[in-house]
C-alpha cells in the first residue's frame, strides 16, 4: 500500500490509522494538524483507515521569535 505523506511516498504492509501515521512520522499528537486528500481530519476522527493512493499532510505548530 502507497500513500503520499507531504510529497513523499511511503509504502506500508498495512492499512495505517491517521492516528499511527501520525505516530510513525511526528512521534507526537500536540500542535498536529492532518489533511487527507485535501480534507482536514479532525483529531476525534484520527481513527480513520487509510486508503491505498491517499495523499495526507501532516502540519505541526513550531514556536519561535
């Protein structure tokens, strides 16, 4: 299975969760955003199965000055 994550293509031997995308790429869930095939995910609904093809961007908050 092929799902692009932030322009990068990645091959998974299963079907992911947004949540374990999450996991496997940011290692954290605080100040993470997910859109997947252009459609923002709520956090609530990271439960979601991933599809073969999906295109996810995953955004995090960075603080600085």
């Amino acid at each position: 299975m092929r799902i692009t994550v932030n322009d990068q293509p990645r091959t998974f031997d299963a079907a992911p969760t947004v949540a374990q995308l999450v996991d496997e790429v940011v290692g954290r869930t605080e100040g993470v955003a997910v859109a997947v095939n252009g459609k923002v995910v709520p956090a609530s609904q990271w439960g979601l199965m991933l599809n073969d093809a999906d295109v996810a961007d995953i955004l995090t908050a960075v603080q600085g000055g």
